[in-house]
C-alpha cells in the first residue's frame, strides 16, 4: 500500500510539473521571490546579512540538480530560516518551471 502511495504522489507531481507554466511562475517569482532571491536569483545580499545566512544562487548546479518535487516543497514548507511562502504555494510547480530556465 505504500509503494502505491508513492508511485502515485510521484505521478502527481510529476503530473503538476508537465503543467506548469514558466511565463506564470516568473510573475509568481517577481510577486513572492524576487525580494529575498533577487530578480535573477543569485540571493540579495542585504537580506542574507540581516538574516545571518548563506543564499545559494537559484542557477547554480546544486539547486538546479534538486528534483522539482524538492523543490516545490521548500516553497511550500520553507527551509532553514526561509518560512514557507504562504502566496506562492498555489504557484509553486509554476516557480519551479521559471526556475528551471535559468539552468545553465
């Protein structure tokens, strides 16, 4: 009963990402992201002093090799200091998509 569980949350997911919308999440990104992960995603420098944290660029391989899954649950849930983004989670697949035009 659990593999079931798992392979159709992964399909769901999988699912959710095959309709996102990167045209959406890049306006999801500048509402609800931009602000702390700067418009490229490189991190702002005075929110990541003033919060005492190291911002990893959102186009590094690191981040970009994180499965969509992953990623979409930071978003929702949050990570380390980042709270969970409450407007974006609706948006999260869309974001993830936009994130995934900057893969170098």
């Amino acid at each position: 009963m659990r593999t079931l569980f798992l392979i159709l949350a992964l399909a769901a997911a999988t699912a959710t990402t095959w309709a996102a919308d990167a045209k959406a999440g890049q306006a999801a990104y500048d509402k609800s992201c931009k602000s702390c992960h700067a418009p490229d995603g490189a991190g702002n420098p005075a929110i990541a002093k003033m919060m005492k944290v190291e911002m990893r660029d959102l186009k590094s391989a690191d981040v970009q090799a994180m499965s969509d899954a992953d990623l979409m649950k930071i978003i929702t849930d949050g990570k380390g200091k980042m709270k969970p983004i409450a407007s974006a989670s609706a948006s999260a697949a869309d974001i993830v998509a936009y994130l995934r035009t900057w893969k170098k």
